[in-house]
C-alpha cells in the first residue's frame, strides 16, 4: 500500500481502523491481567491480625458485592475483637482466602473466611459466587441440574446429611435436616468436583452449631439424570502428576562466593510470582517459596514453573492460621494438605515448613516430620511497601548463610528483592534452602528451628 496515493477519505478509514485496533488490544489487555488481578490486605495491631486475599473477577457487579461482603465482615470482626480484648487481652485473627476455577462458561468465586475471637476454634464462613462469563449472570444450582430434578437433588442430599450425622455420632433431626435444604439458596456453597458434587451446609443449617460446617460429598454415578451431563464429564484439568524433572545447578560453582537464601511465603502469586521467575536468571539466582496450600490451585502454574526452575518449595500451612490456635490434629491437617496440594503439581511432597509467623510446638514438628525453617533477615516488606527500603534493608543485613523473609504476592517485595540481588550479585550467590544445606554441608534436625546456616 502506498500512503502517497491514499485519498483524505482512505486516510480517515486507515486512522479509524488504527484506533480499532488501538482500543481491541486495550480491552484484551485489561480481560487478561484482570483475570489474574488480586487484592491483598494485611494489618496487624496488637489487638488482632487481619490478612484478605481476594479476587478482582471480570464481573464488576461481584465484585462489588464480594468488596461489600468483605467489608462488613471485617468491619464486624474489629468490633468483636476490641470488645473481646478489653476483656482478655489476646491477639485475634481474620483472614480469608479464595478459590476461583471455571468449568466451560461458569466461573466459580469461592472466599473462605476464618476468624478467631477466642475460644478454641476459628469460625469458618463460606461465600460463593457463580456466573456465566459469557452472559455475565450470575447462576445458582438449578442451572447445573436437569428440569424439575431439584427435588431428586434434595432427598439425595437429605440421605447424605443423615449419613454425616450418623458418621459423626449425632442423633438425627429430621425436621432440622428438611428446614435446612428446602430452598434452592440452602444450597448455595457447593464444588462440582472430579467424582462427586460437594455440597457445605454452614453451622446451624442442617444440625446443631456443635456440628460446625456439614459437608457432604455426594458421588456423580448418583447424579445421573438429575445434573447435566457436560458437569458430570466434567475432568479436573489438573491431574496430579507422576514426577516432574527439576533443574539442578552445580554447585561447585557457588562455593566461593557468601551464600544467601531469599524466601517468599504466602504464595503462589499470580503476575508477581512470574516476574520473580522470570528475573532469577539474570542474577544466577535460584530462591524458596513457602507456600500456601489454598493458593496452590490457583496458581498452579507458577508453582510447577518455580519447581521446574530449580526452586525450593516448601509449606506455609493451607490456611496461615496461628498453630498455636490449632490443636495436635487441626495442626496436622494444614500441613498434610498442603503437602498434598503441592504433590498434586509438582510431584514431590515439601519437606520444609514454615509455619505463619514462625509459631510451632515441639509435638506438631515431631509429628509432621518437617524440618522448620524460620528467617534472620526480616524484611518487613509488607509494611515499607517500598522497593528501595527492602533492597536497603536487606543489602545492610545480608551475611553468609541468611535468610531473608519476603512475600512474592507484593510487586514491591519481588522488585525489592531483584534490585539487592543486583547489588549484592558479586559477593553473594543467591541460594535455595536445599542448596545451602548442601553446601553446608549440614543435616537438620526434626526438633530443631532454623534462623540462620
Ligand atoms: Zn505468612
């Protein structure tokens, strides 16, 4: 095309095709980083802890009801804890995680709130949000079923909620079990799952509040003819996977320099995690993610991709929960789990722990058969928010053999720790945890915590 010969009236049309295009690949842009888009929270004072993950969805109408879901929680969460600590003076928790997947055109926004303002337990509070991307409407459980099968769906689920009473040593309440699904919006937190449909009642829905959340798992082969087929195919594309090959570095060529561990809990991140990895390279850097088992889903790729690289992981626990909250067994089970989730993507099963804010008892160490490794060089990354001050901090405190604490679910963290890498990549190789054992040349005792090497 010559532009010379080009009338005024070609020069509108080409100009006009140019913005098109301009705005297309704007609205492309902003669908795909919205798509992995997440909004963080963390706030510590000395009377509680609160620490929000949530997700931005590509529905602005859920998004606003999941911020104003949000919102009233914690605001009714602070006033508990205030009044709970002029009382007893302890330190009280909220958190809320999240687990977002889709299957065909449904995307499913499932938030998990925790909070403890005492007692023995945490509270659990489960919120569910499912839309059509395609339409944009939100869809509740009769969208998934057959016409006129809702019924069917509901003696099921009765027999399954009898079955969980007698399983747990109750005495069954028939009437209670009714009151609790007779509507469509008792069962409005449910998981279509590889062989079964999961479906949670909330404390006091379909038994007594000792019960606490009734979840039942009810098998697809009972479902046929009442759940559309497409659902009842329905395959998890993430297949645990047999063993995934790792990088390995020769290490003979680190040993002359000081070593230097960077750790990241509270990950998998999304666009953040990937910017990590994707700069490793360039500083001959290799460094540990110590991650939550309830983002491992979420961002299963960044986590094989890490692991792939060469990267340790290692667990942080499912829920970062205090485990001095928890008792022996609640204890084991965030570790298990998240030893499991992890071994669903990676292969491998961690063998480090890093319980949230390093608080862990001899017996759950004992138990779990992890080795606990804590941190020497605090960043504090999530309160400078700050490039500059985390690459300050850490270059002023770096020493052979440390630790440093960082959270790659910050971009300010991940650049913070890339720009002391680039200061410090003469003297310093920057290592895994794995690594630096070995180099070591230390073996780790179960009962033992690990600040430094
Ligand atoms: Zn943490």
């Amino acid at each position: 095309m010559n532009l010379k010969k080009l009338s005024p009236i070609g020069y509108w049309l080409l100009f006009a095709v140019l913005i098109i295009v301009v705005m297309i690949i704007l609205v492309v842009q902003d669908i795909l980083k919205r798509n992995v888009e997440e909004i963080h929270e963390i706030k510590e004072t000395p009377t509680y802890v609160l620490k929000i993950d949530y997700p931005i969805t590509n529905n602005k109408k859920i998004n606003k009801e999941i911020e104003e879901y949000i919102e009233s929680k914690k605001k009714e969460f602070i006033v508990t804890a205030e009044e709970a600590s002029s009382i007893m003076n302890a330190q009280y928790d909220f958190k809320i995680n999240y687990e977002m997947y889709s299957i065909e055109s449904i995307e499913f926004v499932h938030l998990i709130l925790y909070s403890f303002t005492g007692g023995a337990h945490y509270n659990q509070e489960d919120k569910v949000w499912i839309y059509d991307k395609d339409t944009n409407k939100k869809v509740d459980i009769t969208y998934f079923l057959e016409d006129d099968t809702f019924s069917k769906l509901q003696t099921i689920t009765i027999d399954e909620i009898k079955k969980y009473y007698q399983d747990n040593n109750y005495v069954i309440d028939e009437e209670w079990i009714k009151e609790g699904t007779k509507s469509k919006e008792s069962f409005s937190i449910f998981k279509i799952k590889e062989d079964n449909v999961e479906i949670t009642f909330p404390p006091y829905e379909v038994g007594p509040w000792s019960m606490g959340n009734v979840v039942i798992q009810i098998p697809k082969d009972k479902l046929i003819g009442i759940i559309k087929p497409i659902y009842l195919q329905y395959e998890q594309i993430d297949q645990p996977s047999i063993s995934i090959p790792q990088e390995k570095r020769d290490l003979s060529t680190l040993k002359d320099k000081k070593l230097l561990a960077f750790t990241f809990d509270d990950g998998p991140g999304g666009k953040t995690t990937t910017k990590l990895l994707d700069n490793l390279d360039q500083y001959n850097a290799r460094v540990t993610f110590f991650v939550l088992g309830s983002r491992v889903n979420n961002f299963s790729n960044n986590l094989k991709r890490a692991y792939e690289m060469g990267n340790t992981i290692g667990s942080h626990t499912y829920n970062h929960f205090n485990l001095y909250k928890l008792d022996l067994e609640e204890q084991l089970k965030e570790i298990t789990n998240t030893n499991d989730a992890i071994a669903s993507v990676t292969g491998k099963k961690p063998i480090y722990l890093r319980p949230p804010y390093g608080n862990i008892k001899n017996e759950a160490k004992e138990q779990s058969g992890m080795y606990t490794i804590l941190w020497d060089i605090d960043t504090e990354d999530w309160r400078k928010k700050n490039a500059d001050k985390i690459a300050d901090h850490i270059v002023k405190h770096a020493h052979d053999g440390g630790i440093v604490l960082l959270h790659d679910i910050y971009e300010y963290s991940v650049d913070g720790a890339l720009k002391a890498m680039k200061m410090l990549k003469d003297e310093y190789a920057f290592v895994t945890i794995d690594e630096m054992i070995e180099l070591k040349g230390k073996t780790l005792e179960p009962l033992k915590s690990y600040y430094s090497f």
